[in-house]
C-alpha cells in the first residue's frame, strides 16, 4: 500500500492511478489528515504530491513530521519535494523563472530510483510546473539530478530512502515518469503487485455496505456510463436498498431514455423510477445564459427531485453518484479544496450546500478508462462500457446561451447524424468524445435559389485517455464534408457547420 499525501496539485490523482496501474493499492489524503491515515493504513510507502503553494510563506501547507520518522521510503514531486527539503533541514529559493512545461534533467549520479531506467551522464525529457526551486540539498541527501531552471531537480537520502524529484513523473509529458514511480513503488517501497480492478470491485463493495448499513440509497441515472457502472456496482453491494432514479430533463439526447430504461429494467432488473420532468428544466433554465449559472440551476432541481423520490421510496437518506476523479478535480475549489475551479460539474460542485441526503460516490477515485474496466468486470456489455462520456447536464452545456426546446430538437438532430456517421465510419472508438454544439448565432447561406438565415452547428471530437487533456481528433476533410452536408441538408434550421479544432488547454471539452 502506498499512501499520497495531497498539497492540492491538479494531477495528484494521476499519481494514485500510476500506482495503481503497477498493481498496487493507493490512497491520497489531503495533507491535514496524513498523519491518521497513515496510522490507520501502516502504508509501505508514502508519495507527497505537488500543489500550488509556496513553502516559503508563512503557513504553508506541510505534512507532518511524524511521516520523516515512520522509517517508510518518502517520494517528494514538485512541491512536495520542496516540502521535504525544507522540513528537513535543506533550503528552497523563490524561483524568478517560473518554469511550465518540457525541460530536460540531466542524470549526475545513481540512485535506486533511477535504477536500470536512467544512466549517469544522460538527459532526459521531463515536465515541470514550479515556481520555486530546491538549492540546498537537505543533510543526508545527495543531488542526483539537475536542470537549467532547477539545478537540484532529484535529491536522494539512501539510507532513509527518501527521494525527491522537482519535475512532475507522474504526468504523460514526462515519458519515464511512470517507470520511475515504478522503481519507487516496487523496488524501494518493496510493494509486491497483485492488486487489480477485481480487488477494487471487492473492496469498493465492502466499503459501500460499511457506509450504507441497512440504509436506502437512491442513483440517478443519467444515460451515461458513470451512472450506470455506479449502480450495477452499488447494486451488486446492497440489492433492493438501492432504486434508481432516471431524470427526463429534457436534455438528453435522441433516444437515449429508452436505452437506459430498457437495459435497467430488462436487463439488470434493478427498481427504476422514470421522472418526466420537461417542463419543469426548461422553466427554470428560461432565458438563463451563463454557464455556471446553468449548471447550478440544473445541480439544485436535480437535488430537488431527488429528495422528492427519496421521500416517496420511503426515506432514502443516500444519494449516489458516478462522479469520476476529473469530475472532483476539476470543481474542487467549489467545495473548499486548495485547487481553482474550471467548471463546477453537476454532480459536484453544482450541488447545494444544503442538502438532506448524504452522497454515496463509489467511482470518485477512478478515471473514465478505470470506469470502464470496472464495468467489464461488473458484467456490463461492451457497447455499452465504451459510449462516449455524456455531461450530467446534458445538451444545456452544448447550446451556448439560452436554451429552448427548438434549439434542444435541432441539436439533437445534428448531434444524431454526426455520431450516426462516425459509427458508420468505424471511428467511435478511436474517439473519446464526439458531439455537435448549436452556436447561438446565425449566418446566412443559400439554399436552392433562397436565402437562408439559420443556426451554426459546431462539431467536435477529441482524443484522450482520462478527459483531463484531450487533442482534436484529425478526421479526414471528406468525413467532415459529408457529415457537414448531411446535417444542413437533412437539419431544419441549420445552414452551416464548422469543425473545434482546440485542444484542451487551452480549452475545455465541452463548451460551457
Ligand atoms: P471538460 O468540458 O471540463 O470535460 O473538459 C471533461 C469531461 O467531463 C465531462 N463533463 C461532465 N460530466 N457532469 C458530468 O458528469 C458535468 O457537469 C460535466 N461537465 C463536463 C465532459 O463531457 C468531458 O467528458
């Protein structure tokens, strides 16, 4: 077992995920809380994670000085490794180049944790994110790595084995990084790699039926696979305590009430409560044309609805969720956490503060492509476990500014011609996310010999592996033509399309 020590860092959970992917169980706590999760978890290992502060001002988040003398290997990034610096007894400057982005270290000698992975004398593609930078190795400790912006970039103490990297190796952009955290995790820490998505599915079911007792959860179930692997797996935990509840917000796409009900009862026989609730979105969304203003209202009337079921089950004190790891990350400074806030997602941030049920998130620690083993091993067809990720907030979020039940038709048109012909194409699977967005805009065209004046359509699709970054995918110009001419020949009110040829960052998947 490894335990990650969180300074608030935006890939912290990419850390657990690299542990995890060597076979080994991981835990992060944030770093308030290290020194009881360390008592209670006897871990073999700990990571500290990188996070936004300084150590150098006063009040900085540290992490207990208890951990130096557990006699456990210590692995310091970034932050964290500044931390470990100055707490024992190193120095760390403020750094007048901050530094983001590709840099190189250079090996200046061995270690265990650049064991058979790096050599002495070579340089190596890393990726940094920092402001300050460690200058004095700690007593004990040798310097074993340097860069131009950060000439103590590794430091090792090997007979306490600790070690610290300034450089981000838990990240993609760092392409040794995850060998490293093998070396780490595997031959210093000595954690042996037998834990797999079976043993989270037992584990996850243990904890939910500790957490729930004899109590009644409610699951709202959106269509997408989050929810559903959240309630099979829930389901499989506590049997008939669990109901799920499937919301008809009026933002879903073509067809898909039918595919959700049809699977959840038929298939899995699991109680489902069909909610028709139209009217009641659309009225509350009239005229509103801020994102997060949106994405609020939608959080609250769901919450809403939700309590109103739970009473009429007969006092369900639960309500789960399939939030996944992104999701928390990316919202997290809306519930208090020390990162900033993108986008406060529905079934996170969006959330009330007040709220008469306690939530139930059994994936909150996964990412999507986790999510999606768990499925398998839960039983879940493979159809199904490979759709595209769907928004809790549905197609509220891909029709910029306000939104009306017109609008919702002509994009769900689109958006179903567009998926048709990239299924059709043998590309949904090479594509993590495709979706069309109705632009709140509109030009004009021609049309036989008239003149039209109709909406814009833009299309996307993007390449990931965890939703946290993504590339545009690079379709050939002929699908582009054709799905562009089917839409407008075939879609009321659309006379133009356009393809988002942005990444994210800079820019985000979805469009609100
Ligand atoms: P962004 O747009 O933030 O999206 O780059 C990253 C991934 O998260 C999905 N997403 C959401 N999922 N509730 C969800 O369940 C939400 O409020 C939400 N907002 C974005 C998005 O579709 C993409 O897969």
């Amino acid at each position: 077992k490894i335990l990650i020590v969180d300074f608030g860092s935006q890939v912290t959970q990419l850390i657990a995920r690299r542990v995890r992917e060597e076979g080994v169980y991981s835990e992060i706590v944030p770093y308030q809380k290290a020194e009881e999760a360390f008592a209670a978890m006897r871990p073999k290992g700990v990571i500290l994670s990188g996070g936004p502060a300084s150590v150098l001002e006063p009040g900085a988040p540290l992490p207990p000085r208890s951990l130096y003398d557990a006699g456990v290997p210590i692995l310091g990034i970034c932050y964290g490794e500044q931390a470990m610096a100055h707490q024992l007894g190193g120095e760390v400057e403020a750094g007048h180049h901050r530094e983001f982005g590709r840099a190189e270290v250079q090996v200046t000698d061995e270690c265990q944790l650049l064991d058979g992975i790096w050599t002495v004398g070579e340089k190596y593609p890393v990726w940094m994110s920092h402001g300050d930078r460690v200058t004095k190795v700690p007593a004990g400790f040798r310097a074993v790595g340097t860069s131009p912006n950060a000439p103590i970039s590794i430091i090792a103490d090997e007979t306490r084995h600790f070690y610290g990297t300034q450089f981000h190796l838990e990240v993609m952009h760092t392409p040794h990084g995850a060998l490293l955290l093998r070396n780490f995790v595997r031959k210093v820490a000595g954690c042996q790699g037998d834990w797999t998505m079976r043993t989270f599915k037992e584990e996850a079911i243990d904890k939910l039926r500790a957490q729930i007792g004899d109590g009644k959860v409610i699951c709202g179930l959106s269509g997408g696979v989050d929810s559903a692997v959240a309630a099979v797996l829930l389901h499989e935990a506590i049997g008939n305590q669990l109901t799920c509840v499937f919301v008809d917000h009026g933002l879903l796409r073509r067809g898909e009430a039918k595919r959700v009900i049809t699977m959840f009862r038929g298939h899995y026989n699991i109680p489902l409560v069909h909610v028709q609730a139209r009217e009641q979105f659309l009225q509350a969304l009239d005229g509103v044309t801020d994102p997060e203003s949106k994405r609020k209202i939608i959080g609250k009337a769901f919450v809403e609805l939700f309590e109103e079921e739970a009473k009429k089950i007969g006092g369900a004190e639960f309500l789960a969720q399939g939030t996944l790891y992104p999701d928390v990350i990316e919202s997290v400074s809306a519930t208090g956490g020390p990162s900033v806030t993108i986008k406060s997602h529905h079934n996170v941030g969006g959330l009330p503060e007040r709220m008469n049920m306690k939530l139930v998130e059994p994936l909150r620690e996964l990412f999507k492509d986790e999510v999606r083993a768990l499925g398998r091993e839960l039983g879940l067809p493979d159809v199904f476990v490979g759709r595209h990720p769907f928004p809790g907030p549905g197609l509220a979020i891909r029709c910029p500014g306000e939104i009306t039940a017109e609008k919702l038709e002509i994009l769900r048109y689109a958006d179903e011609i567009y998926i048709e012909e990239i299924r059709r194409a043998g590309l949904y699977d090479d594509i993590w996310q495709a979706f069309a967005v109705l632009l709140p805009v509109k030009t004009v065209g021609v049309m036989g010999d008239g003149r039209t004046y109709d909406y814009v359509v833009a299309l996307r699709a993007v390449t990931s592996t965890d939703g946290m970054t993504a590339d545009f995918y690079p379709f050939d110009m002929k699908f582009l033509g054709h799905a562009a001419t089917r839409i407008i020949n075939e879609v009321k009110g659309v006379n133009r399309v356009v393809y988002d040829v942005t990444s994210k960052p800079p820019g985000t998947i979805e469009w609100e």
